[in-house]
C-alpha cells in the first residue's frame, strides 16, 4: 500500500521521474531525465529493432517478465522487487508499452526511428500517468483495449 499525505506526493512524483541512474546524479547534481519505454509481451524480433531504436533516440528499452505483471506500473518502473502473484484476471497475452518520462521530443524520435527501421509499434501504448501508475500492467492492458474497442466504433471508453 502507497504512503499517504506528503510521502504519497513524494512517492507519485518519483514514480512519474522514472528510475534514477545513481553514477549520473554524482555528476550532475540532479535527476536523470533519460526516459524509459516498459515493453510487455513483445516478440524477441521487435524487441530487438525496437532496442536499436530506442538505444539511437537516448531511450531505455525495458522489457517486463510476466512473473513482474502482478505489480503496479508505478513499481515496476522504479524497480521494485518481491513475487507478485498474479490473479487470473490480470493476465493477458498481448503487447503493450509504456512510455515513462518522454518529452514531446523523444515520443517524436521513437515514432521517426520505429519508421525508419520500418518496425511496427506495439499494439498498445500509453503514457505514464499518476492515474495509470497505480494501475496493475492488466488493468492498463484492459484500459487501453477497452479504449481501442471504443474508438473503433466512433464513441468513448469513458463517460467525461
């Protein structure tokens, strides 16, 4: 369970700043801003043209174990450990990626590069969000498809 009041502040802004790079903060003195794309259920072919992309735009291509699926996004990104049991419910077997800390710049050199090396992007995508970093990867993964699904019919997943 999350902390609460200013440590729960605390906590959501490190989840949203992504993982830190320690031998980067001595020299720098402040937060690495190396954004971080969590790959889940990618084949091994686009796991590796999308880390060649990723490597070239300055990005950190982290693919996510299923054993890992039972944790949050939130934790997932900054590393935590420990089983996470997974419930039925919260499996799924498609591909889906998370985009942690991009500017407006990197999300435009990912799309260029994954066109260049003319490799197709995950079936899902999403950004990392304070609402979304509490979420379990399978409700993300029914979140999207969900949003997909609605889309494709002209209307919203959610009522605003």
């Amino acid at each position: 369970m999350p902390p609460a009041g200013r440590r729960r502040r605390e906590y959501d802004e490190r989840l949203l700043q992504g993982p830190r790079r320690p031998h980067r903060l001595r020299r720098t003195g402040g937060e690495s801003m190396r954004p971080v794309l969590l790959c889940f259920n990618l084949s091994p072919a686009k796991k590796g043209k999308l880390a060649v992309v990723c490597t070239r735009a300055g990005i950190r291509l982290t693919p996510v174990p299923a054993e890992r699926f039972g944790l949050t996004v939130g934790q997932i990104l900054v590393g935590e450990e420990g089983p996470a049991p997974l419930p039925e419910e919260e499996a799924f077997s498609g591909e889906m990626a998370v985009m942690c800390g991009f500017t407006d710049a990197a999300v435009n050199a990912l799309y260029r590069g994954m066109k260049a090396a003319r490799a197709p992007l995950p079936a899902l995508m999403a950004s990392l969000t304070e609402t979304n970093a509490g979420w379990t990867a399978g409700r993300l993964y029914r979140e999207l498809s969900a949003e997909r699904e609605a889309l494709a019919r002209g209307e919203t997943a959610h009522e605003q």
